[in-house]
C-alpha cells in the first residue's frame, strides 16, 4: 500500500529542515492520492522540477510502494518552471507542489536515473 501524499510531503519536509535547508508547499493537493511535484530553487536563482516518474521507471509491482522522480527541467528559469506546473495544474487539479531552497537534494527522495549509493538511497 502506498503512503497517502500529506504523510509523504509532511515526511519530505521534516528531512529537507533536519538538513538545514528550507522547504515550503506552494501547492495542497489531494491527501490521498495528489501527484508530488518538487521544485529545486537553487541559491543563484536557477530552478530544477522533479515530477513522478512514468509506470515504465517501475519493476513489476513496485509502483504501489515507491515515490521515484523523473527530473523535468533541470537549472533553468524560475518561469520556466512555473510555466511547466502550470500545464501539469491544467490535466491535474489535485496536484502538490512543493518548494524546496538546496543547491543538491542528496537522499531526500528517489529519482529514475540516479545512482544508489551504498546504503540503498539515490544520490544526485
């Protein structure tokens, strides 16, 4: 069974400021079931969007338990970003959005592509 989505922000949230870093939801979705949208603000303006990874990222009945990332736009413009959400918003009304202020992500959350460290979590 899959975390409901407000554990899971509310969860991300806690590890984005044990790290000292800043994170915000600029976006409340569905609690249950909303589509998590991150959004990397980096310290020289530059922005980055995580958005869930497509079913084939999944192995075979994996896609109920994990939250794994696609990277989307990668250290662009701020409107760039926006302007990408706000087409997600148009298919998606129940979307989150979540902010969050750190030049590396490090193990905060999984995203298709990057490499596992020794520990099991994926490393930017």
């Amino acid at each position: 069974m899959r975390l409901r989505t407000d554990i899971f922000v509310s969860a991300l949230m806690r590890r984005v400021f044990s790290r000292g870093d800043f994170a915000a939801v600029e976006t409340k979705g569905a609690e249950e079931a909303g589509a998590v949208f991150v959004r990397q603000v980096f310290r020289d303006g530059a922005e980055s969007l995580y958005a869930p990874a497509p079913q084939a990222f999944f192995d075979e009945g994996e896609s109920n338990r994990a939250r794994l990332f696609e990277t989307r736009l990668e250290r662009v413009d701020a409107t760039a970003v926006a302007e990408a959400i706000a087409r997600e918003r148009r298919f998606d009304g129940d979307l989150w959005v979540v902010s969050i202020e750190a030049d590396d992500l490090g193990d905060l959350m999984d995203v298709a592509g990057a490499q596992p460290a020794d520990d099991g979590f994926f490393r930017r």
